[in-house]
C-alpha cells in the first residue's frame, strides 16, 4: 500500500490505562498459543523482568540475520520487513559499520506456524555465528523458536511481534520488538469501533498466539468502551479448516452491526464467506487488524467486495523520504507495514554494539533498552554514533518516532494507522492515525 505519510485530518491520541509491570505469572484465564479463547497474559512483570547480563568482549563482524515470511500465511509482510533490514544495513555501513566493521547480513525465511521453516532457519543462523536475528513476524513462530535463541545469547528482534505473551516471557533479556504490543492495538481497535456507533459486536479469531491475545483485550476494551459483554460475541477459529462455514453462520445468526475479523491470509476465504451470507463489508462494518489489512488481502477476493472494511495495523508518519529509500532498495513494494520497525530494529541493535563496545549478543542485548531513553535525543545512526563516540547518552528516536523501551523490551507508545478499502479493494491513501501510550 503507498501510504501518503502525512496525518489525516481527524487523527487521534487515545489515552490508555498503565500497563503496570508487577508479577510473572500468567492470569487464571490465560492459555498457551494453541489454547482457549481466553487466551491473554499477565503484563504484570515487576522486578521478575528478565534483563541481559553483558557476556565475553567480541570485536567480530556483527552478523545480523533475518527471520521473516518469504513463504506462509504472512508472506505480504516479507518483502517491507526485508527492505527495512537491508536498507537499515546499507546506512549503517555507509556510516562506518559498527566497530569499525561493515554489517554482514544473513537472510532466512521463518515459514508460518504449520511449518518448522523456523527451526531450520535459526540452527543455520546460529550455526553461522549471527548474534542478531531480525524476526519472526508471526507471534506463534517466535514462540516456536524464542528459547533456542535466548539461550544461545542472541538478540531475538521482531519488527511485528504484538501479542502481550512476550511482555514477561523468561526470555533472557534477549527478546525486544520494535511493534507495539496488542495490549494498545485492541484499545485503538475498540475505538475504532466505538467511533463508529457500532453496539453489538462478532469477533472472529485465529486459534493462535496473535489471535487469541488480540482477540480477548479488544472484548475487554470494548466493554470498557460500554459495550455490554452480552452483546459481543467472540469465536475463534482454526486457521488450517477447509471451511468456515460453521463460524460464520454463528456470527449471522448472532446479527452483529461490526464484525472484526483477526486473521492472516485465511481471512481471504472468511470474508468471500460472509458477503455470500449477506454480512460483508458490502452489507456491515467489517474491521481487520495488521494481519490481514494489506492489499495482498484485496487481491485475493473477488472485486469490490472489500470496499469499506476498515482496520488498523501499527503504522507512523515515516515520511516521503524513507519512502524514497526504501523504495530505492526495494522498487517493487506494494506494502511498507513493519519496513520502519525493521529498519529500527538494525540501528538500535548497532547503536546498542557500539555502546557496549562489543558485539557479542548478550552485551548488546544489556544496551538495547538504554539506546531508547534518556539520554540526548538523535535520530539517525550517524547522528547517534557520533553523541556515542562523545561519551553521551543517547535517547533514539528513529524512523517509527518515539519508542522508548520498557524494562520488557518494547515500545511504550504504539501508533496505528487505520485503514480503508476502496471500491478497488485497494487501501486508501488517507489515513487516520492513532497514538496510544502505555
């Protein structure tokens, strides 16, 4: 989608409720990612954060690897994602390297969760020394490989990851993401909705880290927003079914003014489903999420029919000229979601191996927070490295804009773009963004 990176008129600053951080444990309604459709975490983490210890001092190459759909369910975010590693690589080495050394880059493709594409890829990432990897995208393919990576003492670095799993997983210290977590999509989602009259609301789900997660916090913002429980209805679905037939018909016959569909590339056949029943986007509100609201989506339906579905995806005002760049690396893109939360995940990392004077994994995982917050702010790699070489402590704030890492390793603001198909089932260049802050 060529997004025109200016703010809409009409965009939005929604206030959100502190994510306190206090104990480890999950709720009592909490699942694993193949669980129940209750499935939210605890974000209360308090002192139990894990954090990195610093380990051996290593001036080798920094090697960052990438761990992103080429393949799978979320292939449409493979190419932006990419492009924002490499173009994050080239203007790193075009500013000196780290350590005086050009990044080496490794590309790997991480598959979906029916795969273990993943697996195969990280063992040939580690195998080869890399101390930074760039991925998974999907939540459920992280956590198919987040332990592995930690205990090796590498950076696991996702640029999409948003289920709220990850806020107190014992991860090491080695986990971060530059997406925000989808304890703040699900607010900028229920209000999307709320913004829209919508009173009695169908959530259909992926059966799934991302879907569950994401599915459960917008129920509990929507009833903050004063939706009565009795009137939403939440129904998750298995991702990898012939047929959908059976949900959709329970959300017919539930007769809801907004359906919110969470799902991948299987959201395809759900909604050519529901404009054949008579509850599409052509006939209700219909609302999807960063998984499925990509053009890829509107090529694999029949014309029109997503005219008027609306969703949200983490999203910022990257501006004209990182499009510029990007597209100098990557000319045939058609989305650029997560291409800035890649390209950031790169520079925090380098800017992390210069502080820390080294470019073993652990020791650049004990700096990756601290590149984030209080110090002088800088935005770019040259400009950052340059107040480091000082002695300065820097605060980056980089092409996504403010991030400032909590304890947990993620962003404490997270800014959304909603988005709207046209009648060519293209996504609209005018968008409305959201900022939510945890």
């Amino acid at each position: 989608m060529r997004f025109n990176r200016h703010i809409a008129k009409g965009a939005v600053v929604v206030a959100a409720a502190s994510l306190a951080l206090a104990a480890c444990s999950s709720d009592d309604d909490s699942s694993d990612a193949s669980g129940n459709d209750n499935a939210t975490y605890s974000t209360d983490c308090g002192d139990n954060v894990p954090v990195a210890q610093p380990g051996p001092v290593s001036t080798e190459p920094l090697k960052i690897g990438t761990l992103l759909p080429e393949t799978g369910s979320l292939a449409f975010l493979g190419p932006p994602e990419v492009a924002g590693v490499k173009l994050g690589i080239k203007e790193v080495n075009a500013a000196g390297g780290v350590l005086g050394k050009p990044i080496q880059q490794i590309d790997g493709d991480s598959g979906d969760d029916t795969t273990d594409t993943a697996n195969i890829t990280v063992d040939r990432l580690l195998s080869d020394g890399t101390q930074v990897i760039v991925g998974a995208a999907s939540s459920a393919v992280s956590l198919k490989v987040i332990d592995k990576i930690a205990n090796a003492g590498t950076v696991m670095f996702s640029p999409a990851n948003t289920s709220d799993q990850f806020i107190c997983y014992p991860d090491k210290g080695q986990y971060f993401r530059t997406a925000p977590t989808d304890t703040l999509q699900a607010q900028a989602l229920a209000q999307v909705m709320a913004d829209d009259g919508v009173q009695r609301v169908s959530i259909l789900a992926r059966n799934e880290a991302y879907g569950t997660g994401l599915a459960a916090n917008t129920v509990k913002e929507l009833e903050a927003a004063g939706i009565p429980a009795d009137q939403i209805q939440k129904i998750i679905y298995d991702p990898n079914a012939q047929s959908f037939n059976a949900e959709i018909d329970q959300v017919k016959n539930f007769n809801p003014d907004g359906i919110a569909v969470i799902g991948f590339d299987e959201s395809a056949k759900i909604i050519t489903r529901m404009n054949e029943v008579g509850i599409g986007p052509n006939q209700k509100k219909v609302y999807g999420t960063d998984g499925n609201m990509g053009n890829a989506l509107g090529e694999a339906v029949g014309p029109g029919l997503l005219a008027g579905m609306k969703g949200t995806t983490p999203l910022t005002d990257t501006g004209a000229e990182f499009e510029r760049r990007i597209r100098a690396v990557d000319p045939n893109l058609e989305d650029l979601n997560y291409s800035g939360e890649s390209y950031d995940a790169v520079v925090i990392s380098a800017l992390a191996a210069e502080i820390a004077k080294s470019t073993n994994g652990r020791s650049i995982a004990s700096e990756i927070n601290g590149v984030t917050r209080d110090g002088t702010k800088c935005k770019t790699y040259d400009a950052c490295l340059a107040l480091v070489k000082e002695g300065k402590d820097i605060d980056y704030d980089g092409v996504t804009g403010e991030l400032t890492f909590t304890k947990a390793g993620e962003p404490s603001v997270g800014s959304y773009g909603v988005l709207v198909f046209g009648p060519n089932n293209k996504l609209s260049d005018d968008i409305t963004y959201k900022v939510v802050r945890s």
